[in-house]
C-alpha cells in the first residue's frame, strides 16, 4: 500500500483557497453576456485547436485553455531521454491519406514522407518460448489455429468484404446508426457477431489481434467491430499512410503558432457557468483563479474528463452516464535506447512477433539517421493495464527482461529506459475510446449533444477514435454547430 501523503501547511491554505473560490465562483449566479462571434475552447489536443483555427479563420474571437505546458494531447512527440537526436512517437503516428486531413498539411506547410523502411533479410519471431529467425522469403510457420481455405485464398479487403460487407453500404463516416438492424448488431458482442456470419477461429483471432482496441471480442459492439471494418476499407483506397516531418508533434505546434496568444497553456478549465446569451469559464493558472466569458464553448477535453468538469446547468443525467461509461484503450509503451541497433548486424530489423506479455517489438528510430536505436515494446490489452500498475522501475525491468529474450544482447547495449502509460495520464486517462455492446447506437448520440452554449469535440465522439482525421472530422463538425448557433443568435 503506498503511503498516505502529507501536506504541508502552506499546501493545505493553497488548496482551501481554491476550493473557496471555486465556491464563490458557484454561488455568484452569473448572467454570463458575451460579444457575438466569440468562443472559448477547453483543451489543445488536435480537435481543439483544429476547432479554435477554423472559427478564428471565421471571425471569431477565440481563446484555448490548455492544462499542460505544450499543445498536442494524445500527439506526443518524445526526443529528450534519447541520444543522437533520436525520437519516438507515443500517441498519433500515422497520416491516413484522408483528403480533409492532407489538405490541413498543405495549409499548414507541414511536411510528409512516405516510411520507406529497409528490408531487412531476417524476421524475428518468440512464440511458445522460443525465438526463431525466418529468412525472406522464407514461409513463416503456420499459426494455430490457421484460417479456412476460403479464408485463406482472399486478400485482407476481401476478408473484411466477406464478414463485414463494404463501405459502400454504409460510409463509416456517417454519424446515422439508426434502424432494427444496426441495433440488433450494437446488441451483439464482436465474437457474437462474427461466429453468426460464420467466421473461423483462426479469423477471428486475427481480427482480435489487428483492430479490436478492447483487447477482447467479447467486450467490443458487433456493429462498432463493423465500422472499424468499414473504415479499414475506405482508407485501403485512399492515398498511401504518411508520417510527419520532424515528428507528429509538428501538426500541433503548426496550429497553436498560427492561434498565437489566443492559446493559454497551463490553464486548468475548473466550471462553466451559462446564461442567456453566453457562458463564462472559471479555470486555473499559476495558482490563480480566473474567468472568460463567450458566446460558444467548445469542450475538447478527453471525454473520460467531462464529468469532472463543473457545469451550471449539469449535463442531464443520461449525458452524463454516457461520458461516465466511455471506455479508453489501455495503452503503455517502453522504449530502450541502445548505443547501436545491434540487431541489424544481424540481418535484423529490430522488428519482433511475440507471445510474450510485451507483445510488439519494433525498431522505433528504424526511420532515423542515427548511430544509437530505439527499441519499443507494445504490450496491449489486459497487460497494458497490469504493467500502468507497476512502478516505473518495476515495469522497465520486466519489459528489458523479456526484450533481451527477443533480442540478445539488449543488456549490454542499453543506455536508458522510458515509457509512457496513458491511463496514469491525468489530464487525459486512457489512449483513446473503443465501444462496447450498445454504445455506439445509444451513447454515441448523446456525446455529440450540444448542452446549451457547449458543444463537444474529440476523437472519441467521431467516426475514427484513436486516429487524426478522427479529431479533424469532429472539430469540423463543431465548428458548423457553432456558425449555426452564432446565426441564431444574430437573428433573436
């Protein structure tokens, strides 16, 4: 058990003060009035200020409170424990050619490079506790269990055809889930939708193991399972997956350059007061209470921290339940700097397929020119969640253990150990949203909802969690609700 912290003194006057304040503040019954074509954006993830650029570009006044001291949210570019100029990407990584999100990059000067990794000649696989090198070319042994024949003999776009239909049935990015049959499949569990449509063990491990965030079939919607299907088959026909020159952090700090002073760092969104004809939010900076009022707010804070946010009037109650029941993917990353990538001496290419608890292991800095490497460890699900548990030193020693399983030699190279654990991040609680049975069809709607002045953005209310355009669609999104309230409100 970790020891019960003390406070001193001076601690616990500083923390009585805010919470008088904050109660001031509750009990001073505003009448928030604020000029026309203003709007105040809680959070400077990619969806806040993608939002705070857009309504600034429409003649809006617009401020951006963000509780950390850089932009980006769950894009988080890391390169000070890294030698040689080295850097990992621990949340956003890659650019799906979405025409929307390239064309933000274009307007931005931001640039993109098509990863053109060597081939290395060996593969590494550690299953069933041993290590096995495969040569190119070389068949890779059968797994267990293997797929059906009439599995086998379609690419990965006619699998998901088969199980899923196409993406012409239904645009995933059509917010619409209404209808019978969408909701008998939201009632369904993934593993429950697919042994209905006939699927074979081996199928259904492979979608578990590829793009199941939950970790698990049997926690996941059916019919959330099929939108993540029916957007893997729109983007196979897009342009082809970028990454961000200089690191994915780039995109962000493009935005909150071109927003300038507009966006307040280290500024802790606290309550949201609303009248008539505005909104006024009380937040925190340098110990210090302070307030602005505007006509729109946008809440682009993670959605697992809404309802910590104090609002008057309280979201109503069924609102609140559905951001109380949103479900973050668990998600941890270890990286191991080395003084060189030692595995390609080998033929290697420092990429790794285990069973292990770690899961992944790739080559992090694969893309980079450098002496030193970086290998990462990608564990998921349940193990996710167990090493979030652990102290830092506790999990850094379990995951070079296992690592130096795959790739010998780790030990004596190593220079240093970082990782990041999204579910122990305060201000953002999880890596991004995935559905259970229901949600999408029942919660899903009610995320969206406009609460009178307050609009909601955020991957997790769009069509693609855990993706850029995800949060570029939902920020685009609330901007068009934004300029239709403004008219309305011109036009009372």
């Amino acid at each position: 058990m970790s020891p019960t912290p003390t406070l001193s003194r001076r601690e616990v006057l500083a923390a009585a003060s805010a919470v008088g304040l904050l109660r001031c503040a509750a009990r001073s019954h505003l009448k928030p009035t604020a000029p026309a074509r203003s709007a105040v954006v809680l959070g400077a993830g990619l969806a806040g200020l993608v939002a705070a650029f857009e309504l600034m570009k429409s003649g809006f006044d617009v401020h951006v409170l963000e509780t950390n001291a850089q932009p980006g949210g769950r894009i988080r570019t890391i390169r000070d424990p890294f030698p040689d100029g080295l850097y990992v990407e621990a949340g956003a990584t890659h650019v799906v050619g979405d025409p929307d999100l390239l064309a933000l990059f274009s307007e931005l000067n931001v640039g993109l490079f098509e990863p053109a990794r060597r081939r290395w000649p060996k593969r590494v696989l550690f299953k069933r506790g041993q290590r096995s090198v495969v040569n190119a070319g070389e068949a890779i042994p059968e797994e267990d269990p293997p797929l059906r024949e009439d599995e086998a003999s379609l690419d990965f776009n006619g699998m998901l055809e088969k199980y899923f239909g196409t993406a012409k049935d239904h645009d995933p990015r059509n917010p619409d889930w209404s209808g019978p049959e969408f909701s008998r499949l939201d009632g369904l569990t993934a593993e429950q939708l697919l042994l209905e449509r006939g699927a074979s063990e081996g199928f259904r491990q492979m979608v578990e193991s590829s793009f199941c965030p939950s970790g698990s079939l049997k926690t996941m919607s059916g019919l959330a399972l099929m939108r993540e299907a029916l957007n893997l088959q729109l983007e196979i026909g897009w342009d082809s997956v970028k990454r961000v020159v200089g690191g994915a952090d780039t995109l962000p700090r493009a935005l909150a350059q071109r927003l300038g002073e507009r966006v307040i760092l280290g500024a802790t969104a606290r309550r949201i007061e609303q009248g008539e004809r505005g909104a006024t939010v009380t937040f925190t900076r340098k110990g210090e209470m302070h307030q602005l009022s505007a006509r729109h707010i946008v809440c682009a804070l993670p959605g697992t921290l809404v309802p910590q946010l104090e609002m008057d009037p309280v979201l109503p109650a069924a609102q609140l339940q559905a951001f109380s029941s949103i479900n973050a993917v668990s998600v941890v990353q270890v990286y191991a700097a080395t003084k060189t990538r030692y595995w390609n001496a080998r033929g290697e290419s420092g990429n790794a397929e285990t069973d292990l608890p770690v899961g992944l292991i790739r080559d992090e800095s694969a893309l980079q020119e450098a002496t030193a490497g970086i290998l990462g460890a990608h564990p998921n699900g349940a193990e996710s969640r167990r090493l979030s548990s652990l102290a830092d030193e506790v999990r850094h020693r379990e995951v070079i253990d296992a690592m130096e399983r795959v790739h010998p030699g780790l030990e004596d190279q190593l220079l240093s150990v970082h990782s990041v654990c999204w579910d122990n991040e305060p201000t953002i609680r999880g890596a991004f949203a995935w559905l259970g049975v229901g949600q999408l069809t029942q919660q899903q709607p009610l995320l969206r909802r406009p609460h009178g002045a307050i609009v909601f953005a955020g991957d997790y209310n769009s069509h693609r969690p855990g993706f850029m355009h995800g949060a570029l669609a939902s920020a685009r999104r609330v901007v068009a609700e934004v300029v239709t309230r403004e008219a309305m409100l011109k036009a009372q």
